[in-house]
C-alpha cells in the first residue's frame, strides 16, 4: 500500500481522539450518575429518623414530637418537619415557602439527587398510615457528590494528558525505532563498517520507512561495492606493475655499470610503455565502472569499422586465417566509435592469440530485428566453463601456464587479463551486451571460444 506510514499515523490519531472523547465522556456521565445517590449509611440515618419521629408521634404525642424535630434541627443545622398528605404542617412545624409553592413532598432517600442545585433537596420518609411524612432538608453533611471537583478534573484533564502521553510515546516509537535503526546502520558505515545495512533490522514493517532503509541499503551496496572493487583493483594494479619496476631497477643497474647499455635502454623503454598502458588501461577500467557512463555522441558504419579492424589483425597475425562476413553496410546511431572499436580489437587480439598458426577466426556480423550481433569464434583451447565469466573480471587469467603454451605467436607482450574487463565496460557503455561460450564439436572438448556481442541499432542511451 502507498503512504501505509501516513494512513497508520491518521487511523492511530483519529480513532485514538474519538476513543479518548467517547471514553472521557461515558466516564463523566457514570461517575457523576454513581456520585448522585446518598450514601447507604446516610439513607439508614434518614430513615431512622423518620421512623422514630414516627414513634414518638404515636406514642409519646405531638409535643414530644415537635422537641424530637427541634433537636434534629440543631443537630444537622437543617429544616425539619412533618406534614400529612393535605400540606399541614403540625407538631409546631411550618411548611417552607417554595416547598408550598411547589405543592409536592419531599423525594425518597433512594432517589438519585442532583448535583447542581444550590439548595439541598428534601427527602421524605413516609409514616405507616401513609398520610403522614416526616420531611427533613438533607444535611450538609449527607449530601453526595463531594468528590465532583477533583473527579472532573482527574477525568477531564489528567486522563487525556496521561492518554495523550501515552499515544505520544507510542508513535514517537513507530516512528523512532527505525529511524535510530537507520542511524545506526549509517554511522556504522561512516565507521568503516561496509556490511552494516538497515532494512534487515526492520524485516516485519513494510512502509515508508523501511522503504527509506532499503534506499540506503541500495546505496551501501553500491557504495561498498565500488570501495571493495577499487581497493582490489589498486591491488591488482600494484601487483601487475612489480614486474615491470623491478625490470627496469635491473636495466638501471645495467646502465650505471656500462653493461649492455643499448639493450638495458631498450628495455627500460619498452618496460615503460608496458606501465603507461597498464596505467592507462586501468584507469579507463575504473572510469567505466564507477561512473557507468552513456557514450552516445557517433553514428557509423560497423562494416567500415570492422573492416578497418580486420586489417590491421591479419597484418598483425599473418599466420592465420581472419575471415569475416558481414552485409554491405550496418549504420549504428548513438554509439562510440572509440569504444566498439577498442573492444573488438581486444577480443579479436585475444582470438588470434589463442588460435593455433593456420587456424581460422571468424567474424560474423548480422543484422536481426533492429540488433548488430557480431560473433568472433576462433579455433583454439577455449576456457573452462567455470571461468567463462570470470574472464571479464579485471586482471583474470586462465592458468598461464596453460595460457603460456597457447601463445604460439605473439608479438606483443603476455596480456594483464584487462582486455575483455574492459570491452566489456566499453560495450555496456553503448548499450550492448557480451557473452563468451565454448564451441564444442565432440562432448566436453572444446573447439574454441565464441564471443558475442549485442548492439542496439539505435542506442537508447540518453
Ligand atoms: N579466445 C580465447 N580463447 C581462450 N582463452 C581466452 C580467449 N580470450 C580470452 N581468454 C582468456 O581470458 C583471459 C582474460 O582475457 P583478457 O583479454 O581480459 O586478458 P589478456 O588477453 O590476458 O590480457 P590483455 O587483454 O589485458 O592484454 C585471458 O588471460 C585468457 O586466459
Ligand atoms: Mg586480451
């Protein structure tokens, strides 16, 4: 789902304030409802003295009765007094004003009592002839609800303060945690750590966050690649130009003792050039492979550039045979000249070299839906299934001894293992593709190595 983060953030808020209302305000209202009854105690009192003025009335008279009222009224500081069901009041008591206004009696202490009015309500307890009431305003100290304030306030503003915090704290968390995961994979990596990655520390969530941890996996993956890459590559380099150095620390030697002077120069020269293009060669290498280029800026014939190619190899290698087929002509747009040309002479190089004197290599180029595909094959030893892609890797070399007794001619020193790294850099950056494969005529023996590769007649790269 897109934005789950943002729908997850809005349903947690959303149903979380609804909730959080509902659940304040069905509070409020319960509190207050189980709040608006007197006390059981307190209604025992009440009706204790009903009953017992009852008692008083009956067998002890209207007198004894008025002086039992008199001292309930100073005992609770309240308004006392008995009245039948006509209104009267008697027993030297006196309806109050509003009460006769109001033309009812008193309410029952069961009752529900409301909280807010001014006065205290009157409660009845009615005698046994039920026409007689004893009538008493609820003391002050009976009346319930005394705990309405500090309720109210627990419940309308501590509550949603400590809900809030909570949410608060939750959603901090959500939030949080993968980003402090992020953090920490990120200064990892600044530490060194190559390895440290992000999104596997978060492999159960699936939303906007974690999509940012995979974006910086994507690119520490990258990141560490180039680093590992480099670094092996300085290696390589490092290795490949020993040889060369410590030739040329003998021809020196040479040189200062006057010996061999012609031919120690000669070889401090060749030692020389062997370096710059070993230098030269790996620098493409690495330019091509961090930077990925597009190079689009030709358009040519690929019959014209083959040709030119073919013959410079067959002068370069008369002893064998270079054949190539190709249409009359096969116009490539967007591409680079440069680079298609140094690739197919590497590969072409590296066929000639492996291919015994007489052999035949062959260049095929066809034209098929609005693809080059040109096919080198040559006739010699071919190169272990295993290795086929490793050929491509900087600085491989199929075992050099077995290399070594290929190389039936060459007039150029032995390879440093760049040539088909570096084509095919050069033809990716055209928007081609390459693949080496084994011809085999009988089961396993190899009959020589095939290289194809794949151009776009029309380059899409922008
Ligand atoms: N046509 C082929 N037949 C057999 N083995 C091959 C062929 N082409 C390449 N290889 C093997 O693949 C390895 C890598 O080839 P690549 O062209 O990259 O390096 P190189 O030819 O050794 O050196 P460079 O091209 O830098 O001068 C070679 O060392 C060789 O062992
Ligand atoms: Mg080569």
């Amino acid at each position: 789902m897109k934005n789950k983060l943002l729908w997850q953030l809005c349903a947690f808020i959303a149903v979380g304030t609804v909730l959080l209302f509902w659940a304040i305000a069905w509070l409020t209202n319960h509190t207050e409802t189980s709040m608006s009854f007197i006390d059981d105690a307190h209604q025992e009192e009440l009706y204790a003295y009903g009953k017992r003025a009852e008692y008083i009335y009956l067998h002890e008279g209207e007198g004894a009765l008025a002086a039992y009222l008199e001292h309930i009224k100073e005992e609770e500081d309240t308004w006392v007094a008995v009245v039948n069901s006509q209104m009267t009041a008697f027993a030297n008591t006196r309806l109050l004003d509003d009460y006769t206004e109001r033309f009812q009696l008193g309410r029952s202490p069961e009752w529900k009592v409301h909280l807010y009015f001014a006065e205290n309500p009157v409660m009845e307890v009615p005698f046994v002839d039920e026409h007689t009431h004893f009538l008493i305003q609820l003391p002050q100290r009976m009346r319930p609800g005394s705990l309405l304030l500090i309720t109210r306030l627990a419940l309308q503003i501590a509550l949603p303060l400590i809900i809030l915090s909570v949410l608060s704290f939750m959603l901090y968390r959500r939030v949080m945690t993968p980003l402090k995961q992020l953090e920490k994979a990120t200064r990892e990596f600044t530490d060194g750590n190559l390895d440290a990655r992000a999104a596997v520390t978060m492999s159960k969530r699936n939303d906007e966050l974690t999509a940012l941890a995979k974006t910086f996996d994507n690119m520490a993956e990258r990141t560490s690649s180039l680093i590992y890459n480099q670094r092996s590559l300085l290696a390589d380099l490092s290795h490949e130009l020993r040889t060369p150095l410590a030739r040329m620390d003998m021809a020196i030697d040479f040189v200062e003792q006057d010996m061999q002077r012609e031919q120690a120069l000669n070889r401090l020269r060749y030692e020389a050039g062997t370096m710059r293009e070993l230098v030269e060669d790996t620098l493409t290498f690495a330019w091509l492979s961090t930077e990925s280029p597009r190079l689009n800026t030709d358009d040519f014939d690929l019959v014209e550039l083959i040709n030119v190619i073919c013959d410079d190899a067959r002068f370069e290698y008369p002893d064998r045979v270079l054949e190539s087929i190709t249409p009359d002509q096969a116009v490539i747009v967007k591409s680079s000249q440069l680079a298609l040309g140094q690739a197919l002479e590497n590969i072409l190089r590296n066929a000639l070299r492996h291919t015994p004197e007489k052999g035949k290599v062959t260049l095929t180029l066809t034209d098929e839906n609005n693809q080059y595909q040109i096919v080198i094959a040559d006739e010699g030893n071919g190169v272990p299934e295993s290795m086929l892609s490793a050929i491509f890797e900087p600085f491989f070399r199929v075992d050099t001894a077995r290399a070594a007794s290929n190389y039936v001619h060459a007039t150029k020193r032995s390879g440093f293992g760049l040539g088909l790294a570096l084509a095919k850099r050069q033809i990716e950056a055209i928007g081609g593709s390459i693949l080496a494969r084994n011809k085999h005529e009988a089961q396993d023996v190899s009959s020589g190595l095939e290289v194809s590769i794949t151009l776009l007649r029309e380059s899409k790269a922008s």
